[in-house]
C-alpha cells in the first residue's frame, strides 16, 4: 500500500528529529573535546573539539591514529564515559 501524505510527513519529521539529535550529540562532543584540549593545554588551534578528543585518546591509551579516526561518535563517547561524568556544556556553549 502506498505512503500517504500525513504518513509521509510523519516520516520526514521523524528522520528530522533524528538528524537534529544526531547533531547535537556530535556538537556536545565537541565541546567536551574544548574542555579536554584546555584541561591539556594543547597549544595547537588544530586540537580542538572532536580532533582534541582524538587525540588525547591516542595519548593516553597509546592507541594509534588509524584506531582512532576509524571510531565513529558513539565509539569516543563510551571511550570517555567516566570522564565525562558530571561535565556539561559551558553557558556560553549553549544554544
């Protein structure tokens, strides 16, 4: 049976929803990647958000650089877990 249009609607506010939290996972990922490149004084501008996670995580767990680009958002969030705990986006960082 065919899509009708309500359905249709339905779905493509669905998928909507779903690209936007998407995207906001990856926008607070990246700051806590601004947080951990300031709790390391990384010096590079290059080290910020997903790249500062990046690349503490190959400090600090030896990993190499290939294991690490090869981890996709949710792979780096369980990796961080602990220490994320209790860190939220700084007020400034807020939408």
């Amino acid at each position: 049976m065919a899509e009708n249009r309500d359905e249709a609607r339905q779905r493509y506010q669905l998928e909507k929803k779903i690209y936007e939290t998407e995207a906001d996972q990856r926008y607070v990922l990246a700051r806590f990647g601004d947080h951990i490149a300031k709790r390391e004084d990384y010096r590079s501008s290059d080290l910020r958000g997903i790249y500062a996670l990046r690349f503490y995580l190959m400090q600090k767990h030896h990993w190499t650089p290939a294991m690490v680009l090869a981890m996709s958002d949710d792979h780096i969030r369980f990796a961080l877990i602990e220490e994320r705990e209790g860190w939220t986006v700084p007020p400034e960082a807020r939408p």
